[in-house]
C-alpha cells in the first residue's frame, strides 16, 4: 500500500469513527424517549417488520438516514450496501 492509499484509508476511518459518534447520540436521544413515553405500541415509534419479535423503531429509521447521508455528503461518488437488500447508485445514498 502506497502513501496517498494508507492516508486515504485513515481518512475513511476517522470519518466512521466520528460518524459513529455522532449516530450514538440520535441512539442515545431514542433510547431516552423510549423509556419515558408510553405509546400503545409499547414505546416511542415501535413498529415491527416481519414479525412482533422484529422491532423497527423511528431511531433505526433515523440513524440509518443520517449515516446515509452524510457517506453521500461526504464521498458523492462512492455507492452504499445497506442490509437488508439495498444498494444504492453513488451520491444517491
């Protein structure tokens, strides 16, 4: 590995370092008001996907949308796998 890859290699990771970070605190916030407000569905934006045993909540919606578009933001030209089953074309994350 050359100087300009290992360098680019460090930058990809700080950014996922940071971006993690970052998604931690939209986590946090979620967790927070899920514990404090009561809905008919047990807590704040509770859904489920394929069965009741398989949770989606408005933080999972949220963070995967944050972390998508910042990789978008950030590397326009690179394209996007998240699971389960999306692909994404580049800077369309």
């Amino acid at each position: 590995m050359d100087k300009q890859q290992g360098d680019q290699y460090e930058q990809y990771l700080q950014f996922a370092i940071d971006l993690a970070k970052k998604a931690s605190e939209i986590i946090k916030a979620g967790q927070t008001a899920r514990n404090t407000t009561n809905t008919e569905n047990g807590g704040a934006g509770l859904k489920t996907k394929s069965s009741p045993l398989d949770f989606l909540t408005e933080t999972d919606l949220a963070v995967e949308n944050f972390i998508k578009s910042a990789i978008a933001e950030t590397f326009p030209e690179h394209k996007l796998f998240v699971w389960p089953y999306t692909e994404t074309e580049p800077g369309n994350c």
